[in-house]
C-alpha cells in the first residue's frame, strides 16, 4: 500500500467513523460554520477550561473530506491548549498552503493525510472549514493566554 492509499483510507475511516462527534454538554464556545461552495457545514462545540480544550464535539454534514478533517482536527485538539491549537492551525494552513509538507507536520496526526487536497483548490476550502471554525472558538479566549 502506498502512501496515498494509506491517506485514502484515513480520510474515509474518519468520514465514516467520525470521532468526537456530537454535542458536549453545557459548551462554553461554539462555531456554526458552512461552507456554500461545497455545502459543508460544521457546528462545533467545546469545554475551555484554563485556556484548555477540555472537551471538544462536531456535527455537520457535507463532503468526506471536510468531515473527515472535522474528525481529525477535534481529536488532535482535544486536551490542547489554545496556544497549542493556534499554531496546530498555523500549521495545517501551511501544509494546505504548500508551505509545508506533510512529513514536516507530524504535530497534526492524522489530519496530515488531507495533503493531497491542496492539489484541489476547490476542495482546500473543505479541509480547513473545521480549523477556522476552532479558530473562531479560541479567539474567544485570547484574551485568558498569558504572553
Ligand atoms: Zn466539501
């Protein structure tokens, strides 16, 4: 199996069997973002607590890939700090971007396998629906971080 396989199977392991998905309870910052190009939608919940991502949830629908990077990036953040989170999403942004490649970006987990999306320009957006719907969480709690 080579390396693309291997990412294939991932992304639709994730899509099919998405992690951390759902509703936490008594959320203290949430995201409802939808992509109109594709028709993704994101609703995110979390748990902030100390400038901690203590819980983390999604539900959405849409096309494979932004599910499967919904499941990648919730479990990949769940227990980060939001510090952590930001630059997970500089990160993720990076490799999208083609600044960076995936072997640089092991800090992401499973979400490096959404490399070969950035050859698909349509589809970039998609990936990184869910990391600008966190993105949008954690800027709630900027002001908590200490410089
Ligand atoms: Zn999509």
């Amino acid at each position: 199996m080579d390396v693309n396989e291997l990412y294939q199977d991932l992304i639709l392991d994730h899509s099919k069997n998405p992690r951390c998905h759902g509703c936490v309870l008594n959320p203290n910052a949430k995201a409802c973002l939808y992509n109109p190009l594709c028709g993704d939608q994101i609703d995110l919940t979390l748990i902030v607590e100390d400038g901690v991502i203590k819980d983390i949830a999604f539900n959405g629908q849409g096309c494979s890939v932004s599910q499967a990077s919904a499941s990648m990036m919730s479990d990949i953040c769940k227990g980060k700090s939001v510090t952590e989170v930001k630059e997970l999403l500089a990160l993720f942004s990076g490799m999208m971007k083609g600044e960076k490649d995936g072997e640089d970006c092991e800090e992401l987990g499973d979400a490096v396998a959404l490399e070969g999306v950035r050859k698909f320009s349509a589809r970039i957006k998609c990936a990184m629906l869910p990391w600008e719907a966190i993105a949008q969480c954690c800027s709630n709690f900027e002001s908590g971080d200490s410089k």
